[in-house]
C-alpha cells in the first residue's frame, strides 16, 4: 500500500517540482481539469495587463509594427512547434480548433481531389472522436462529395485501404485518454495513399510528438488545454512542407482565405494571393490580447525544456498517472470505478477516466465542492487530467482520500450534487 508519507517522498525527489511556482493556483483546490482548461499562469495578468494598458493604451495601433502584434500568431506558433516536432515557422496559432480543422481537412480533401482518384471519397475517423470534429467532417464531406465513416479504434487499420481519401484522428482520445500510434497510422495511410489530419487537443504539452519525424500531413490542436492559454485561448494549426510547398505551386487556396493570410495584406489588393507557407492558413486579424495570454502558457511549458522538456514531463505524468489508478484501485475498490484509460501506459495520455453506471456526474460534483476538479463525460465518465507542471504526488493521494470519502459516505447522493448544470 502507497501512503502519503511515500508521496511526500516522491514530490521531494521530483525534477520539475520547481516549475509548479510558475502558475497561480488557489490554495485549497487540487487541479485535475488541466486537460479541459489549464491553469493560469503568474506572468499572464502582468503581461496581459502590460499588453492593454502600454501597447494598447499608449502606442495605439502603432503596436501592430512597434510591440510586433502582427507577428504573433507565428511567433507563438512557433513556441507551440516546439512541442509538436514541428519546425520554426511551420506553426500558426490562430482561431479555434474547429475553424482550424475545417481548413486543413478542406486543404487536404482539395489535394486528394487533384491526384484524381475518384474511388477515394471516405474520409475515416473515430466513432469517439471529440464531437466538433465528426460535425466538420460531416459538413466538409458534405460540400466535398465525400463520406465521412466512423470505426471504432480498434477496426481503423482494417478501414486503411483503396477508397480512403483522408484519416482524420484526434491523437489523444478525450474520453478514455488511449493513445494512436501517429506514426504507424500515418505510414500506413500513405502506403494507401491517402492523407492524414491529427487533433492534437489532448497531445500538446501532454505528451511528446513528433509531427515530422511522423511525416504527418496536417494537424490542428487547442491552446487553452494543456498549453495553459486561457479560456478561449487560439488554437494552431501546423501542415507538412510538402503540402505547402504544393499548395503554392498549384496555387491552391484554404478556404476561409481571409486578408491575413494574404502575401501581402497590406497592398489590399482586390485579388487573393496565398502567403507562402503555414501563413496562408491565417483568416483575419489576430486576437492580440488572447495570443499574449498563449503566449504565456506556451512558456510554462517550455520552461521544462532545461529540465528535460516533453521527455521530463511525460515520465512525471505517467508516474501520476500510474499512481492515480494505483490508488482508487486500492482505496476506492468496491465502489463500482471501472478504469476506461488504457492499463498499457505507452498508450495513455495524460488523463484517467473511471466509468460508473451511476451518478458519475454527482460525484464529480461532490469532489468539486471538496476542492478536487475533475469533470464528467456523459454518458458515465469520470475524468481526471494531470499536468505534471504544476501537480504533486501528494496532491494525487489527496484527490484519491476525498473519492474514497465521496463513495463511501454516498455523499453524491445529495440533491445539490444531482443538478446538472450548462458544463459539465
Ligand atoms: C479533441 C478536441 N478537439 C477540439 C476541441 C474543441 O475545439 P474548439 O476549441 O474549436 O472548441 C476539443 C475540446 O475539448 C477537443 O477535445
């Protein structure tokens, strides 16, 4: 048996301990809904402050050239490559996942098209895949004379053939937290010809990746999850050298090609050209005060790059993570938690999710009120993220002592906790 005492050993020998100074957290909350919003870093209100009341109030619109508003969105991209086995300036931090998705996956349905292969119209993804990204796809298949199929995990290799125009996967699973092999998926897609588009939600800052040495086509992926961007925080979008470099030799377009995303905007000229590179995939003005706040975020997870980076972080995750289930395992049996994250941690990110056949939610909500963010899932899961940035052994044996209390004193059962709000 684990005590807390063997805990407290863990956090005093831990190497990244000192990066939990970086981040403002209130005192009395454990904090496992880092996968869902990351958690506000101490430099973000200074810089964000700084942003409005200095370049904004002062310098005015001088700031797009002075303070380099306008080279955000690859600046910060770039941060966020870092993390993602993406070159410099192969990253754009900009928009939302969704809108991102639907421009690279109308990029890539547009590349396919050209290759005239008319027998490969399906693009294939995940039945659990996160629900925006089945809607995209649905609609982009819709505009595009394509289908969309949905497989369960398991049957993907065997949906990997002749009429397969584009695989389109979220690396991380958002429910269960199982991991694709991105590289493997990717080598057999384009055995098959076919292109591929990964959501990198759950991946960036969570675990380490390596788009080029995957030779992934495109990918897209959420600023204010593990990347601590804030609420709403941009998204990125990154695509394969090979595929820009067609795009501006076919003069292909994106479709939301928008002024930013314009060679030159500036010339406001009436006809579109494509900047070169991942810049085309820019639509209109940056949001300045939301890409400063990512910025921030996207430090607090460099700042591990001294200390080992992705590489460090993804050791204390998994030893998280490992004793998360090791515990509720122990202290928890009994009480009906059914582990739906893969045992197999070369497969698992950095989340574990339990299913219950009841009340889920209300526990959930009883752990909440006991200062222990999860969240729920519906139908049944209750899931955990743990950012080994900020999270202590300790604080994992904490969590699991307040579920343990939550079950066996059926405090969940109470009305307050049964009341389902707009968020779950
Ligand atoms: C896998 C995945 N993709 C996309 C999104 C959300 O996309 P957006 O930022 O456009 O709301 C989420 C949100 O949780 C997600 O888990």
């Amino acid at each position: 048996m684990t005590s807390r005492r063997d805990c407290e050993a863990l956090d005093a020998q831990d190497p990244l301990a000192a990066l939990r100074a970086q981040f403002t957290l209130p005192a009395g909350t454990i904090y496992l809904d880092g996968n869902s919003l990351g958690v506000l870093p101490a430099s973000t209100a200074r810089r964000v402050q700084e942003v409005v009341t200095r370049e904004w109030g002062e310098d005015l619109i001088t700031s797009w050239n002075k303070a380099g508003w306008i080279h955000q969105p690859l600046r910060v991209g770039t941060k966020i490559g870092r993390l993602i086995g993406a070159r410099e300036g192969e990253t754009l931090a900009a928009d939302s996942t969704s809108a991102n998705l639907y421009k690279v996956l109308s990029a890539a349905l547009e590349l396919i098209k050209r290759d005239g292969a008319p027998q490969r119209r399906t693009i294939v993804s995940e039945r659990q895949n996160f629900p925006t990204d089945l809607y995209i796809a649905e609609s982009l298949a819709a505009q595009h004379g394509f289908t969309l199929k949905l497989v369960d995990a398991e049957e993907i290799g065997a949906h990997i053939g002749a009429g397969l125009a584009v695989l389109m996967l979220t690396q991380v699973n958002y429910r269960s937290g199982r991991v694709h092999d991105m590289a493997a998926l990717t080598r057999a897609a384009h055995a098959a010809g076919a292109l591929t588009v990964w959501d990198l939600a759950h991946s960036a800052g969570a675990i380490p990746v390596d788009l080029n040495g995957a030779e992934a086509d495109f990918a897209i992926g959420c600023g204010y999850k593990y990347l601590n961007g804030g609420p709403g925080a941009p998204a990125f979008v990154w695509a394969h050298r090979r595929h820009l470099e067609r795009m501006d030799r076919d003069g292909l377009w994106q479709p939301l090609a928008g002024w930013m995303g314009h060679a030159a905007p500036f010339e406001f000229s009436s006809a579109y050209r494509p900047a070169p590179g991942i810049a085309r995939f820019a639509c209109g003005t940056p949001a300045v005060l939301s890409l400063a706040a990512l910025e921030c975020g996207v430090d607090s997870v460099l700042a591990a790059e001294p200390l080992g980076g992705m590489a460090a972080l993804r050791r204390k995750s998994l030893a998280l993570t490992n004793l998360f289930i090791r515990l509720v395992e122990e202290r928890c049996a009994g009480h009906g938690l059914e582990l739906v994250t893969p045992r197999d941690e070369s497969v698992r990110g950095s989340q574990v999710s339990f299913a219950r056949a009841e009340g889920g939610y209300a526990i959930v909500q009883a752990l909440i009120e006991r200062g222990v963010i999860g969240d729920f899932r519906a139908p049944d899961v209750l899931r955990f993220g743990f950012t080994p940035l900020y999270l202590r052994f300790a604080d994992v044996w904490d969590a699991v002592e307040q579920l343990r209390q939550v079950l066996e004193t059926g405090q969940w059962r109470e009305a307050r906790f049964n009341v389902k709000a707009a968020v779950t």
